[in-house]
C-alpha cells in the first residue's frame, strides 16, 4: 500500500473487503497488474497493519483456502466428467488405451486425469498475487467496512480500462483523476 498517488488513477469505492476482491480479480483476469492496484482507507490500513505484524493468521489462511476450494471443486467436477467423456468415446472407438482393454478403466483413468486438471486449473485462476487481494481476506470486523480501491498506472489507457472494469464491478463510485 502507497501513501501517495500521482494521476492518473483510477478510484472506486466498496462497500465491503469481499466487493473490493471481485473487483480485484476482475482487474486482474483482464490483464491489469496487481502491482497497480491498492486499498486504501482506514479499513485498508488497519488490514494492513495486521499483515506487516509478520504473523500467518490462521483465519487468514483459512479464507484464502476455503476461496481457493470453492474455485476447485466445481471445476474439478467438470474436468471430471469432460476427461470421463473423453475416456468412454476412446474406449467405445479405439477399443484399446493406457490400461488394456478394460473399458471401465479406462473412463475412471480419463476422469481422474479430468479432475486433477481441471482442480488444478481453477486454483491456479483462482489466486491473485496482488497485496491489495490477500488484504481483502484479513479477519475482523475491517472485512465489512467500506474500501477504496486505486489503480494506478502510468499509462492513462490503463487508467481507462481500470474505469471501465470497475463500473461493472458494483463499484458505488468510480472515479477517473487524470493528470
């Protein structure tokens, strides 16, 4: 977290931490880099010095792991059924796999492989690397007051694009501070 920011920025207002970590991910999977977004605000700060203590929280942890299994399961489940699909039709075609000739097999062995893929994927999406996002999971009751939420960048389409995002984000304000 900066102390200053010099346009031009971009500035949206969340009601809450959880808001604030959509938008972040929004930003994020849409190409801005999480080094150009910050909190900011008394919430933000306080969440902040909870982090700079040096000390796992297990609360913490605890909601980035329970985030990231959420994100996992549905898509594992997909990956599961997809990799079984894709284990029946080679079994009914080909007849023959990885594993011989056992047809049940081979659609548990596809659907495993599904799984594990798909699991893995979604946990990979589903973490950004920003200190802005990992603030957003700090316990206590800073998680439901209000965030600001900065994205600075040197370059003013940048700044746009963040604007844009953002409106989208259920953000109740943003606002774009040229130079």
């Amino acid at each position: 977290m900066r102390a200053s920011y010099r346009p031009p920025l971009t500035l949206a207002h969340y009601r809450d931490m959880a808001s604030a970590r959509r938008a972040i991910d929004a930003l994020q999977n849409r190409g801005i880099d999480s080094g150009d977004i910050d909190l900011i605000g008394p919430a933000a700060a306080r969440a902040a010095s909870h982090l700079d203590n040096d000390v796992v929280s297990a609360s913490l942890d605890g909601g980035i792991a329970l985030h990231l299994v959420l994100r996992a399961v549905p898509w594992g489940v997909a990956g599961a059924v997809l990799g079984g699909c894709f284990g029946l039709v080679i079994a009914a075609t080909v007849g023959t796999g990885p594993l011989g000739t056992n047809f049940g097999a081979q659609v548990l062995t596809y659907g495993a492989g599904g799984l594990i893929v798909g699991a893995l994927v979604a946990a990979m999406t589903a973490i950004s690397q920003g200190e802005a996002w990992e603030l957003t999971f700090e316990p206590g009751p800073d998680r439901n007051e209000a965030v600001d939420l900065v994205v600075h960048a040197s370059d003013p389409a940048v700044v746009e694009r963040a604007a844009h995002i953002l409106r989208h984000k259920n953000a109740d304000s943003v606002e774009v501070v040229r130079a």
